[in-house]
C-alpha cells in the first residue's frame, strides 16, 4: 500500500470510508466503517458497512424466497424503513453507480433479487441495508474538523465484502498505520483496560 498522509485529509469524496474515532459519542456511529457513496453540494449519503441488525432479509421481505441467513445491515440512522443495496454487479444498468472499482449502489432491484434467489445461500455479492447515514450541506466537513471521522481514501471490494464486519473497523485503522494503528487496539471502555 502506498504511503498516505491519512491525518491531512479533511475534504471526504464519493467513496471514502469514515471511520468513526475511538470514543465518538454517538450511539448510532460508535467503532463504525461509513462507505461513502454520495458527497456533493446537496450533501452526502453512506452505508455503515459494520452494524448488523438483528433483522434478516427473509423477515423484511416476507413472501420473497430468500436465503434464511441472507443479512441485512442497519445503513444509518436516516430512513430506516427503506432499504438499500452495495453490490458487485456490473450489469444493472442506468440505476446502478459505481462508487470505486466493482462497488456499485442501488440498480435493478428484482434483479439483485432473483440472483439472491436463484443462489439460495447468502450472497456475498451484495450488502443490503435498512437506512442510511446522511449530513446535510457542510455538516460532514463540520463533523470531520471536530475530529469526529477519519477519512480512508483507499477503499476497495475487498475491503466492503470479503471483511468480516466485526473486523472492519480494526483493520483499517491498522491499514493506514502509525497512530492510527493504536487507535485500532483502544478498548471501547478505557476505564476497563
């Protein structure tokens, strides 16, 4: 990996990952990995990538015939009745957004939906989410010059789809080393280290 000044970064783009600082405070962000899919003058919107809900897509989708342990991700705190879509798939044309290189947002939803079936086992192709995150005009920078994200400018498929997401957040502080590689090893609670 290429050496990168990671503590200089403060303007996020469109496929970042946030990560959230040892003790940020809120409950919703705590240890968490944001893949940024949208920054722009209207805002910005993300996934975070390593928050399961306690919900499978089987019991959102009911009368759908999908895999009981297909999992299903809490995007974010915003609109949490909605559900969302990363994925690999190249081919779901106009709908779909490629974020970086074979990560792609939202496409033809019936689609991802018949490859999930027609699978039968829980595809590691794509992430579904229930919500999302999202800062409205300037409020991401804001939150950023507060210390409260750390921005990964090398995010990349394996990363989003091959990490375990109990593992996420660890290893890409350790990625991006030096100090942020003690972040990684911080407990939640430093009053019980």
């Amino acid at each position: 990996m290429n050496y990168f000044d990671y503590g200089n970064i403060s303007q996020p783009q469109k496929g970042d990952l946030l990560i959230s600082e040892p003790f940020l405070a809120d409950p919703n962000f705590e240890r968490s990995v944001v893949f940024l899919v949208e920054h722009n003058e209207e805002g910005s919107v993300g996934f975070v990538l390593n928050k399961p809900s306690f919900l499978k897509l089987n019991e959102v989708m009911q009368g759908e015939n999908i895999p009981q342990e297909q999992s299903l991700f809490v995007g974010g705190p915003v609109q949490q009745d909605t559900l969302h879509m990363v994925h690999r798939a190249d081919f779901l044309g106009e709908e779909s957004h490629q974020i970086v290189e074979h990560v792609y947002w939202g496409g033809g939803f019936e689609e991802v939906m018949s490859l999930v079936r027609e699978e039968q086992q829980p595809d590691p192709q794509v992430r579904f989410f229930l919500g999302y995150s999202g800062w409205s005009p300037g409020q991401l920078e804001a939150e950023i010059q507060e210390k409260s994200w750390i921005i990964f400018r090398q995010a990349n498929e394996n990363l989003i789809f091959d990490t375990p997401h109990d593992d996420l957040w660890k290893k890409v502080l350790s990625l991006m080393g030096g100090r942020f590689k003690m972040y990684s090893n911080y407990p939640i609670d430093p009053r019980m280290n």
